[in-house]
C-alpha cells in the first residue's frame, strides 16, 4: 500500500525520467555515421598527391579516371576522416591500402 502511494505521489518525476531517457536513447543513436566512400577524381600522380585529401571526391557511385596507375577507391571507416586514413602517405602506401581498388 505504500508503494502505490509513493508511486502515485512521484508519477510525474518517473514519467519524466523515462521521457528523458527515451529522447536520450535516440540523441545517440543519430551521431552513428555510416562508412564513407571516396574516389579519386585527379589526373595528377606526382608523389604525394594520393594523399591530399583534394583530389578526393565523396560519392556513391565509381567517378575515377580510368588511365594510369592510380586509386579508384576508397573506404573510410566511421569515426575517421579521409585525412585521418591518408596524411602523409606516400602514392604507393596509398595504393596498398586497397590494391583491388586501382586503375591501371
């Protein structure tokens, strides 16, 4: 019986927790991001362009030059930027991180 008391008494202060807890819930869900897909979209292969974040475009769909030795695409895991996976590389330590993904 005096459960049901202290329940009825705190109603509004539970139904607020449970409220904000709900809103909670999806606030983190929506800062998830999904896996981002870059192209390279540059005719330059001088040492060092692989890795400027530049030459890169994001996309859905495959935009790559087709002629000479360079990446087509490539996959930045979520939380990362394409700087994070690529500063300071060189052209071919950018080619070994997806040698499927090349265009001779």
């Amino acid at each position: 019986m005096k459960l049901n008391q202290i329940l009825k008494a705190n109603a509004v202060a539970i139904a607020a927790v449970i409220f904000s807890g709900a809103v909670m819930s999806f606030k983190v869900m929506e800062k998830k991001s999904a896996d981002k897909q870059y192209f390279y979209n540059s005719s330059d292969v001088s040492e060092g362009a692989f890795a400027e974040v530049a030459n890169w475009q994001e996309g859905t769909s495959p935009s790559c030059i087709t002629s000479g030795n360079r990446p087509c695409s490539m996959t930045v895991p979520e939380g990362s930027s394409l700087s994070d996976v690529i500063d300071g590389l060189t052209n071919a330590q950018v080619l070994a991180i997806n040698p499927s993904e090349r265009r001779p």
